[in-house]
C-alpha cells in the first residue's frame, strides 16, 4: 500500500474538523520537502467545505491542500467550474511559492481528467498580463505525463514559446520583480518538458531563441539545455516522434 493510500484511509476515518491538526503534525514542514503524499490524499478525501476552510486558514501548508483540493473539484466537472477557475486564477497570484506550485498541481489533475480542457485553459492563461497566471499555465502543462500526445506536446511548446515572448517583451525595469523572476524560473525548465515530448516541432523554436538578443531569454535557454532531457536532442540534432500517443479525452 503506499503513503498516499494510507494517508487517504486515515483521512476517511477521521472527522474533517481534526484534519487541520493532523495535516500540521504531518506536512514535513519545516523542512525542505512538504509532504505532497498527504496532500494529495487530502484532494482525493476532502469535499468543498473541507477544502474551503482549509483555505481560509493562514497556514501555507493547509492552503496548498485546499488549492490542490480544488483541482479535484474541477477535474469532476461538478458544479460551477468557472467559479473554480476563477479561483484558481487568483491563487495563481499568491505571494507564497507552495500555493502557487499548488494551482499547477491542481491543473495537472483537471488535465488528468479532461486534457483539451487544460490544454485551453492553459491557452487563454497564458495570455494573462500577470506573470505569475502565465507561469501556472506554461508549469501546468509542461508535465511529462500529459505530454503523450502529439497535439498536447505541440501545444505546450506554443506556450512556451508565447510565454517567454511576453517575458522577453516586458520593459528592463520589470525584469527584476518577484513575479517575473518566478515566471522565467518556470521557463527555465518547461522548455525542456515541452521540446522534449515534441522534438519536431520545439526544437525549431527552441533554437531561434537563441537568436533573440535579451539577457533573460539567454538565460531561459542555457537552463534548458543542460536539462538531460534536452541536452542529448541538442547535440544529435535528432529528431523523434512525440511519445507514444495515447488519445486526447474530452
């Protein structure tokens, strides 16, 4: 049995209103690693009102499995699924890094469940002016997982592609704040994610980046290219078909 049923079986049994204490004696933190096994038994176990007042709390951890609880909602097309999004999309904007890696992991259970969904989702975040819903789009998506399908594959390295456009297009004086330094972090690695799944059609794009003359964009492909996931398509020059394609649902 592993940590994440256990943790779901101990959930069932207990009242929801001990949860919160049980979660703080359980998340790992402090330390380096939140416990994302709990979390995730949390989101499978929890309903709207345990995740709503897991939210409303002021600690970082119990808002994470809210916001991860949240992705469950969505990905189970109950009701209201744009008021989920809306959500979402203001979580996106957290000032603290683990609620916001919490709304990438609940889209990555939406596109799980309903991948063309995430994948426009993630379109039309992508064009949002802040940086930070940008990067829960372009870290939603780029998820290896997701990426079997040649169309998702393509689509995530159009992301990426527009994501750093708009990084790439912010004025010298943003460049040094929170929320695009966050977004180019993501970048750094999401590229690799996304020309990895789809050689054919990243490698091209991944390339002309570095014809593009911006200390950002530089910095975006040199974190990339040391990816061992990209490095070797780098120096081969090779070109392999998307991983084996499995049907987009939806």
């Amino acid at each position: 049995m592993s940590r994440r049923e256990r943790y779901r079986i101990e959930l069932r049994v207990s009242d929801p209103a001990r949860w919160p204490a049980y979660l703080r004696e359980h998340s790992g933190l402090p330390g380096p690693r939140a416990n994302l096994e709990l979390a995730q038994a949390v989101a499978d176990e929890g309903g709207p009102a345990s995740f709503d007042h897991l939210i409303g709390t002021d600690d970082e951890y119990l808002v994470f499995c809210g916001v991860l609880g949240l992705g469950r909602l969505l990905a189970a097309g109950g009701r209201a699924p744009r008021r989920i999004e809306a959500r979402l999309h203001d979580h996106a904007t957290d000032p603290r890094w683990r609620v916001r890696e919490a709304v990438a992991l609940a889209l990555q259970r939406l596109g799980d469940a309903d991948l063309p969904r995430l994948l426009d989702l993630g379109t039309a975040w992508v064009g949002d002016p802040h940086p930070l819903v940008r990067r829960a789009a372009v870290a939603a998506v780029c998820e290896p997982r997701l990426l079997t399908h040649p169309e998702a594959a393509a689509r995530a390295v159009a992301l990426c592609d527009r994501a750093t456009a708009g990084l790439a297009a912010l004025p010298s004086g943003r460049r040094r704040d929170d929320d695009v330094r966050a977004l180019r972090q993501a970048l750094g690695y999401c590229w690799s994610v996304a020309v990895a799944a789809d050689p054919a059609a990243g490698l091209p794009l991944f390339r002309a980046l570095a014809g593009i003359d911006d200390g950002d964009v530089a910095w975006i492909v040199r974190e990339n290219s040391r990816k061992k996931r990209l490095a070797g398509l780098l120096v081969s020059g090779g070109v392999r078909p998307a991983g084996a394609a499995r049907p987009m649902s939806g």
